[in-house]
C-alpha cells in the first residue's frame, strides 16, 4: 500500500517501564491520514502499554508523541481527544440502561436554550443518531430502545461511528472483534475501513492475524515490548506475519517439547 | 413472544421502570380499599394521611432517586430531617420569620450534603460508608446540641410562633380537605427532578456519571461536580421535609426521621432505580413513596395485630422489589431475542 499520505499520529522511540519490568523499549509508530495499522502481539508483548500511552491514559517515560509531526504531551484521554485522538476502549464505555442515542452524545448533548439546565434537545440527537446508525446498517425500531439490547458486535460499531461523528482524526480501536463471533467481527471490521475511506487514520489493536489481514495497510508486530516488524501489506504474506506473531523459532520449539510430552 | 409483535410505543411501556411500581402500588390501594374502606381509609381524612405520609418520604425520594441514579447513597437523610426539625425549630421560636428560618435549615443541611459529597468523591470511601458515619455524627449530634441549649431534643409551639407569618399556608394544612400542601411540594419537586433527568444536558451527565464513570471522565462530564451536587440536593430534601413536619405537627424533634433514610432508599427501587447506578425514574418513585403511605395508613385501618405491621411491610418490599427485577429480565431478554 501507498506510504504517501500524511503521517498525522507518531511514537517515536516510546518507552515505558512498571517498576523494574520493561513494558516498552524505543517504540516508533506512524499512523497515516486513510489507513488501517494493525497493531498485533501475543499477550503480554506491550500491546496494551503502548494503547494506554497513545491514549493518553499514561504518559511514557521516554519518546515522544507527536501530532501532525508537532510534539504534544497528553495529560490524560479527554486532552487526547481534543487533539482528534479518540479511543474505542475495551469496555466500549457505554451505560447498558440507557437509550443508544443518549449514549451516542454522552459529555456533547446538543441542547436548546442556555446554562446548566440547558434542555438536551432528544429529538435532534435520536435523529442524528439513527442517521449515523443507518449509514453503518444498524436499524433502530426504537429509539428510546437501551443500547444493552443491541449485539456486541453492534454496540462495537455504535462506539466507532460515535468517535467518528465527533471529529476523530485518529482512532484507536482496543481488540474491538476479540469477544465477536465471525459475521459480528465483519460488521466492526467494516466500519474500521469505513472510517478508514472517510481519511481517519486507524489503529487496529488485535491478537488475530487474520482480521488484521482482512482490513490491514500496515503491519505492526510487538514483541516484548519491542517492534518486530514494521511492514506494508505489499511486504509481507499473511503466513509471514502469522509466524512472527506467534513467535517463529519458539513456536517450533514448542511443538517439539510437546512432541515429547505425548 | 408477543413483545416482538407489538408496536414501538407498546414495547416503550413495558420498559419503563415504573411499570411494575405503579402496578404494586394499585394492589397495595385495593388490598387496603376493600380491608378498611368502610372504616375510614377511603375517607378524606384517611386519603390525606396517605398523601402526607407519601409526601414526607417523597419529598427526600425524589432528590434521593438522582443521587441514586448518579451511583452513589446517602444514609444520612433521616437524621438530617431530625437536625433540620431542630435548627428550624431553634430559629423560629427565637423570632426567625418563617424565609429566614427556612434558609438557615436549607443552608445547614447543604453543607451536611456538602460533606457528605466531598468525603464520597474524594476518597476512595464508598458513600455508603460515609454516610452511615455521618448519619450517626448528625442525629448525635443535632440530639446533644439540642438537649445541651434546650434542656431536651424536643422544641414546642414551632407553628404557633409563626402565627400569622404570610408564607405559613405554604408550608402547613391542606389545599383541599384530602389534599395536604406537603403532597403538592411533593409532587411538584418529583416533576423537576424527573424533567431534569430526562429533559436536560445535565440529567444525561447524571446517569452517565453513575452508570459509566470512566467514560463520563473521558467525554469530559465534571463527574465529582454531578455527584457532589446530588448529595447537597438530597440533604436540602431532607431539610424541606423536616421543616414541614415539624410546621405539621407544632414541635420539632431531633428523632424524627430516624429510619426515613430506608424508606426513602426502598421507594425509590420499587420505583425501579438501579441500585448501582444509572438509570432511575422520580416518577416511579412517586410509586414506591405513595406505596409506603398506603402500606402504613391501611395497616391501621384493618383488623390485623399491629404487631405484624413490620413483618407485612417486609413482604410486601420483597415482593414489590422481585415483581420489579422479574419484569425487567424478562423485557430485555424479549427485546434481544427479536434482534
């Protein structure tokens, strides 16, 4: 894939310590205007230290991070988001009770009249959020409905389409398809390239391979807390990234001491 | 099932939260009508004890149901309406006008709420826990400084010192022969508060304050200002209510309110406010207070022992509470199975 479009967000040599274990060594990451850069590890290889640093959550120790190649220091994810870095987190951070579109403005109520008792103005936002749930195929028979009756898969999609109605440049996405099946897993994964069509730089954090193929422009393999491979879709075969992932030589060896064992 | 046939507006009524609270409370009224209704229950009288029983629980429920709503508890509001019974009372019968007095008794149990609030939020100390140490701080309080000024926690002739003070209908006696000014109080701030939960910017950040509050953080929602708020709210509840019981009844007592803080807690679940936070209705809980004044004015209007009265309330909270739970699972299991 092209390298050509702008890189908007950038670690440069980030590194991260939790007392005396190394979390991060010298991260470098680009993230470019229009693609999707897969962000793939094992468990433990720093995958979600690096997030929690790109998200503003925690500050690195060492490196910078950079927006539009200018540096910037976040002092926590709200300030992230002022800079256009928006977070689709884990936990989705949604009120299961509440009705979609009363999650979809959550903190950016539109509102009529003035103060704090400013009236949210429901008819507008259940509009806009219908809208913008439509255009990503979710149809409400209901807007008063509570998101909790949406599928995972949905409510993923609902999170991505809320960043992105709110000016997300950047948009980290947090192992958005590990708790979906397969057809709930393509629908987040659509709307990630989506995103990607409307020039929003993603960040696609996950340990499968294959959705991270499906969608990706970029590769990006942590391992120990270090980059392994930094690679162009053009570059790198699926079998390639799915044997650096794993861990190539350890893997081999594994399957031998197993071997043994039965 | 059925639910998947019916219309938007049809599904919208049996998720309300208030359905099962309105239902419960209809049973409880029957059950009452036709075991006292010749003995006094259906009477003016009897209906207006209904009300200002309601009233005097509802009047801290409704504040209470937004402090709920935003994820947090305060046990301290009923020895917060003994405290407000005696500074109110304390002023009065040392010449306040009624503003005045009224004022002062806000102002003391705002900063009670205040504390409450601040010691909620800023420690890690769940509010359940702060409170129940200030409920304890302020009803020995309140009881000492009283007794210590007063030669007792007892002030009498509170009504009778505001004698021809202009704003006294406001506060004392009733609209209508059923109908007493406390109810109209009551039903009035239960309107406010569920028009703010549901009709403004800062209703929104409530629930969200209390059902998601590391996103709340993250959209930018003043999440330690919403619950701080809500506690001072409910403490001036709790100062309203006292003030007009003691107006009603011509003395203001420290012990009044001493086990108002469950009533006010349960009618506000049986009128379907989460426990943990984010999601609640006033409305329903003008249900679950109106429950309670059905529950102990009927009791007296029938036969049964008033020994039971206690043990009768439980099951009917046990009952009430399940109704409202099984309902509700059963709803939303119905709306995800249609997707």
């Amino acid at each position: 894939m092209t390298d050509d479009q702008a890189v908007v967000f950038e670690a440069r040599g980030v590194s991260k310590a939790y007392g005396t274990v190394r979390a991060l060594t010298s991260v470098d990451l680009a993230v470019r205007a229009g693609q999707i850069t897969c962000l793939l590890g094992d468990n433990g290889a720093g995958k979600s230290s690096l997030i929690k640093v790109l998200s503003g959550v925690t500050a690195p120790d060492g490196g910078t991070l950079a927006v539009d190649g200018e540096p910037v220091r976040f002092a926590d994810p709200r300030d992230a988001l002022d800079r256009g870095i928006a977070t689709v987190f884990q936990d989705l951070a949604m009120v299961p009770a509440l009705p979609v579109y009363r999650n979809f403005f959550m903190g950016h109520e539109p509102v009529r009249g003035r103060g704090p008792l400013a009236r949210f103005d429901k008819r507008k936002a259940r509009a806009i959020t219908e809208e913008q749930l439509a255009s990503i195929g979710i149809r409400l028979t209901d807007p008063e409905r509570p998101i909790s009756t949406l599928s995972g898969g949905e409510r993923q999609s609902v999170a991505v389409a809320r960043a992105v109605y709110f000016g997300a440049r950047v948009l980290l996405l947090d192992e958005p398809t590990s708790a979906l099946g397969v057809r709930q897993a393509e629908t987040v994964l659509r709307y990630a390239v989506r995103a990607k069509r409307q020039g929003v730089g993603v960040v696609l954090i996950t340990h499968n391979a294959h959705h991270a193929w499906a969608v990706g422009d970029r590769f990006v393999v942590l391992k120990r807390g270090a980059v392994a491979i930094d690679a162009a879709a053009s570059d790198i075969t699926l079998d390639e990234l799915v044997r650096h992932m794993a861990g190539g030589e350890e893997v081999t060896q594994m399957r031998r001491d197993l071997r043994e064992i039965l | 099932m059925a639910i998947a046939h019916m219309t938007a507006p049809g599904r919208r009524a049996l998720l309300r939260p208030e359905l099962t609270a309105v239902a419960s409370t209809v049973v409880v009224f029957v059950i009452f009508a036709v075991a006292g209704g010749d003995d006094g229950f259906l009477s003016a009288l009897g209906i207006r004890n209904v009300f200002q029983v309601s009233a005097t629980i509802g009047i801290v429920a409704a504040p209470m149901t937004l402090l709920m709503v935003a994820g947090e508890f305060d046990l301290s509001v009923g020895s917060t309406v003994g405290a407000a019974e005696i500074v109110f009372g304390y002023a009065v019968v040392h010449g306040w006008s009624l503003w005045s007095a009224l004022l002062l008794t806000l102002a003391v149990c705002a900063a009670i709420g205040l504390v409450n609030g601040i010691l909620s939020v800023r420690t890690s100390i769940p509010s359940f826990l702060v409170t129940l140490a200030t409920m304890f701080i302020v009803a020995g309080g309140a009881a000492a400084i009283a007794n210590g000024n007063l030669g007792g926690t007892t002030i009498a002739g509170v009504t009778d010192a505001l004698d021809g003070d202009p704003l006294l209908s406001l506060f004392k006696g009733n609209i209508t022969d059923w109908f007493p000014v406390a109810a109209a109080w009551w039903l009035v701030l239960s309107v406010l508060a569920a028009w703010v939960l549901g009709g403004t910017r800062f209703g929104n950040w409530i629930s969200v304050t209390g059902g998601a509050r590391a996103s709340a953080e993250r959209a930018g929602i003043p999440v330690a200002r919403v619950k701080i708020l809500m506690f001072v709210l409910a403490a001036a509840g709790a100062g309203l209510s006292g003030v007009l019981a003691a107006l009603g009844t011509n003395t203001a007592n420290a012990a009044d309110g001493s086990s108002l803080q469950f009533e006010v807690i349960v009618a506000a679940v049986i009128g379907g406010t989460f426990l943990f936070g984010g999601l609640g209705t006033p409305i329903g809980t003008v249900f679950g207070a109106l429950f309670f004044g059905l529950v102990y004015q009927g009791f007296y209007f029938t036969d049964i022992d008033t020994n039971w009265f206690q043990a009768l309330l439980g099951i009917l909270l046990l009952i009430a509470v399940t109704s409202n739970n099984t309902a509700r699972e059963f709803t939303m299991r119905r709306l995800r199975d249609d997707r």
